[in-house]
C-alpha cells in the first residue's frame, strides 16, 4: 500500500498494489579511502594502529565507526542559546579496515591513520571551519579519541539517487486518481506498507515522493494499473532477503526456529521483521525461557535466538545492543526479571570467538551479551 499521514495523524490511502518491482536491489557499496589526520585513537582503534604499526600494509577489521564533526554555526548570536550556535555532522563508517598507521607530523603522540570504508554521511555538506572531529565505536558508541581533521571526507562523492520502481496491480485511490489526471511538478511524500496475505502490516519503507512518471492498465486485468515511480525508497531489502519476506507474507511465523534456514544476510531481515512487530510479539509469561542455541552460528542469529526465547516464534528482545558498544543507556530493564537457559552455549562461543565490539576491544562477543543481560537484571545459565 502507498499511505501517508495526515497532520491530525488520519492515514491516508493512495493506492493497493499486488506487487512492487524494484524493490530488492543490491546496494551501490563504493569504498573510499580517509586519511585520520593527527589522530589520537583509544581503546580499540589504538589497538588496531598499533597492529598496524608492526604488520605493514595488511589490512585491519575496525568493525564499524562513527564520526561527529562539531562546528559553530556562522553567523550565530554568542550571546544566544548555546545549541543555537553550535551543530555537527554524523558520518557513519561502514566496513571500515586499516590500511596504515604512520607518525603524524602534527603531534608526537598523534598517528595519521589511512582507513578505506564505505561513507555515510550528509553529501550536501561542504568542510566547516573551526571542528572538533571525534570517533566513536560505531553509531550510537562509546568514544575511541579525536582527531583534528579527516582528509578525503566531505565533497568528493555524488549525491544518492535512489532508482524508480513500478508499481504492479495497482488499485488507485481518489486523491491519486486526482493526481493522474492532473500531474503535478512536486511529489507528495508517501510511505510503501508491505501487508501479508491477511492485511497485517510487515514493513514499512520510508518517505519517498510520490512523483508517477508513466501508467498503464495492469496485466492483472480489470480496473488495475501498473504504475512507474521516478524514485523508490532509498533503503531497500537485498535480493538475498527475498525468501524472508516470502515467508513472512504468508503471515507471523508460528513454528520455532524457522529463521535458521537462512543465511545471515536473511536473518538479519528475519530480525527486522520480528522487530517492526514487537509490539503484536509480546515477551512470554514464563519466569523461565529457553534459548535454542543449535544454529547460532552469526550475530543476526543471536538476535533471531533471543527474540524467539523472549517472545516466541517470530519474536524479538526489546534491547538497546548499542549498550555493547559502549551506549551511555546502559540497556533496557525487562518488564519482568526472567532466566534465560541457554542451550548448545558453545555453539555461539566458537562460531563468534572473533568477534569482539566493546570499546576496549578485549572482549568476546558472547561474553559482551552475557554481561549485558546479567546487568539488565536477566539470570541466564549456560547449557
């Protein structure tokens, strides 16, 4: 379905669709290559350079980054609200790996680290002046140092496009109807809700406009139309996760284990599933709940795991896991304190024994989740 929302919160219905063609695509990944200039790392990343140091030019897994750049607003009062006058940029470095760690010429103590990754962040942006560059263990993490500029960051890459879609069976709405007869430049913004065979809503996709550039009668025959978008959403599914989304359409899983199936890119989808349902998947009564732990094989799997001990078949555990990267929240309490047994442990042990995502870099990632649901008040025992 195509909807949009109204300012007293009615939902509006643009059209019914059958199928949206388009929407699996395999993202444009374009790595990039920084240079962290006068960079005084901790934790982790000061680990990872000083690796870096001593095995010249193999690459090193940082996992993931965030980047904040702080700068004052120009022209901004000084005698005025202090969030008035100051603004930063977020970047997210994704895949990030360390190709060198050098002296930097700015500092005795400061390296010049050279990371390739792929870039997130606000294109339209030019350099500020006056930053404060600071590095985080990913999104949301907690602090790995500064560094007192990036070279290669801001106004070398093209401003995302996203490709059209169509639009296929579609049954139109009167304001549509409207809109077809008489197009306009501008396009309303609209979500896209994936529905499954008995009308509950799976997923949404975000805002798009709603700008058709061509129309036809559907082959599905009747009054049905296929449309053409000049834009689809901007974030879409992978190929890969078509099977999950085939699943899920034919209702809320009602088996245990069925995400296991699936490769990780699929239980990652899996994942977002249960969570964009969490609210129908309620946490189970019991005091005590039993982790599968035969095919947690993957981090997305342990997520998958969890939710269905939590919550049941298609389930998912309501946690903040940026708490393991170092998240200031410190976790989210359960509503009822609950054991969790969790059996085949070793299974995840070994298959995750070189993951690690805590700022400091020493521990495991199993030991990171057992920390994190010991301080949230969950009693867990391994099996």
């Amino acid at each position: 379905m195509l909807v949009s929302e109204e300012w007293d919160g009615e939902l509006i219905v643009w059209a019914r669709c059958a199928e949206v063609d388009g929407l699996f695509v395999e993202p444009a990944l374009r790595r990039e290559r920084l240079t962290l200039v006068g960079c005084a790392p901790t934790g982790r990343l000061l680990k990872a350079a000083e690796r870096a140091r001593h095995r010249s030019g193999e690459p090193i897994d940082l996992g993931s980054l965030g980047l904040i750049v702080g700068f004052p607003v120009p022209g901004a009062d000084p005698e005025g609200d202090p969030y008035d006058a100051y603004d930063d940029d977020h970047w997210g470095l994704l895949a990030p790996v360390l190709i060198d760690c050098r002296p930097s010429k700015l500092g005795t103590s400061l390296f010049d680290l050279v990371v390739e990754a792929e870039v997130d962040g606000p294109v339209w942006r030019s350099e500020p002046a006056d930053a404060e560059w600071r590095l985080f263990n990913g999104p949301g993490g907690g602090s790995l140092g500064e560094c007192l500029r990036v070279e290669g960051l801001y106004g070398k890459r093209p401003f995302p496009t996203s490709p059209p879609i169509r639009l296929i069976g579609c049954e139109p709405g009167e304001r549509l109807l409207r809109r077809l007869v008489r197009p306009r430049g501008d396009g309303d913004r609209v979500t896209l809700l994936a529905v499954d065979r008995t009308g509950q809503v799976m997923r949404h996709q975000e805002h798009m406009p709603l700008q058709v550039v061509a129309s036809r009668p559907s082959a599905l025959g009747g009054t049905l139309l296929d449309l053409w978008l000049s834009e689809g959403p901007a974030v879409r599914p992978v190929p890969a996760a078509r099977p999950v989304w085939d699943a899920w359409f034919e209702g809320p899983p009602t088996e245990p284990g069925a995400w296991a199936a699936f490769p990780s890119e699929g239980r990652a989808e899996w994942a977002a599933f249960a969570a964009a349902r969490q609210g129908a998947g309620r946490p189970l009564p019991d005091p005590v709940r039993h982790l599968d732990g035969r095919h947690v094989t993957d981090v997305p799997g342990l997520v998958c795991a969890i939710g269905e001990a939590v919550a049941g078949p298609g389930g998912y555990y309501s946690q903040c896991w940026h708490t393991l990267r170092g998240c200031p929240c410190g976790g989210d309490l359960p509503p009822t304190p609950f054991t969790l047994v969790w059996h085949d442990a070793e299974v995840a042990r070994r298959a995750l024994a070189a993951v690690s995502v805590d700022t400091a870099g020493e521990t495991p990632y199993v030991d990171d989740i057992l920390r994190l649901l010991a301080r949230v008040g969950i009693t867990v025992e391994l099996r």
